[in-house]
C-alpha cells in the first residue's frame, strides 16, 4: 500500500495507524535514510555523501535503499510506503521492485486536504515548534511543489484503479475510520490481507 498527502494532511499519524492495523511496517524514505546514514551502511554513507554536499540523493540509491528496506524480514507480509515513490521514474522502479519479488500493490491511499486548511495547520506547527523559516509564503511554496510532482504519480494509479481519495481533515479517529472504511469497500481488511500481495 502506498499513502500519499500533502505536507501537514497527517500523513504521518495515519501511516502509523494503519501500519498497526494491518501489522505491516510504516516504510518512510525519510526514515530509511537516517537508519542507513546512522547505521552507516555502504547505502547509508553513499547518500551521506550526497546530503552533506547539499545535493539531492539521486533516484538510483533512492531506489536501492528502498528495495533493501523491502527485503527485511517484517515486509514479507506487506508494508505501507510513505514518501516513495516520489518521480514517474520511481513508479517504474517499484513496479520492477514488486515484479521482482512477486507482489503487488492493494491501494494507493490519497489523503486529500484543503489548502487554506493545510496552511493554516503548518503555520501553528511552525508556530508551536518555533520554526520562524515556515512563512505562509514558503509553505504554500512546498504544497505547490508537491502538487507539482504529485500529481503525475496519483494519475498514473489512477488509471490502474488503485487510488482511494480520503479527506484528510476532521478528527485523527475520523480519518483512521474514513481511511479502512474504503479500504474495506476494495476487500482489504487487517485479517484478509493477503500476504502475497502489498
């Protein structure tokens, strides 16, 4: 499963509920770098070399990580993928990740929000966590660019069928409920996944 949302849609919270619910890992890019580069692994010190230069990670280590990441023992029964793929080139790259090891993937849960919503969110979190860089200016910046490179990946799952749009406001419960309600509409449950399938 893959979960997609704009920053400040609660992606986050919710990623950690489902990755309960369905006794699957929560696979954050975001994540999965840190442990790379803290555990210093071959992967981790390659993209180490790439951050501390200021430069992006290119797609091919990106891509090798998360495969790595897909190996380990508690993925064997499904994962949800929070943050990847993130380019057209990266959806390519799962779906021969996927291929490889014979899975394939249930649904693509978008968390969708309003705008003036999201911003007004992330300006309290910037506020609260004393982020003085956040300006409304900036953020509405970083939800463009996510719209931006977004968009292209949920038309692509779009024309499998496997996007499930959620309204990512209200409640964290609401959310949660909206989220497996629509899941359980496609046939996917906690206690029926299967787990040759992700």
């Amino acid at each position: 499963m893959l979960l997609v949302g704009p920053p400040g849609a609660g992606k986050g919270t919710q990623a950690a509920r489902l990755s309960d619910a369905f006794g699957v890992p929560a696979v954050s890019t975001g994540d999965i770098f840190r442990a790379n580069v803290a555990g210093e692994t071959p992967l981790g010190l390659e993209a180490k070399s790439y951050m501390d230069r200021g430069e992006y990670v290119p797609d091919s280590l990106t891509n090798a990580i998360v495969h790595d990441r897909l190996q380990e023992i508690d993925a064997a029964g499904g994962f949800l993928l929070d943050g990847y793929p993130r380019t057209i080139e990266q959806v390519h790259e799962l779906d021969s990740i996927l291929s490889q090891d014979g899975t394939h993937l249930d649904a693509v849960v978008q968390l969708v929000a309003d705008v003036d919503e999201v911003v007004s969110r992330l300006l309290g979190r910037a506020q609260s966590q004393g982020r003085a860089d956040d300006t409304e200016e900036v953020i509405r910046h970083r939800l463009e660019i996510y719209e931006a490179q977004t968009a292209p990946l949920v038309a692509v799952y779009g024309e499998r069928g496997l996007v499930v749009e959620i309204d990512g406001l209200g409640a964290v419960d609401a959310v949660t409920e909206r989220i497996l309600a629509a899941l359980a509409e496609r046939g996917i449950v906690p206690d029926a996944l299967d787990p040759a399938s992700v």
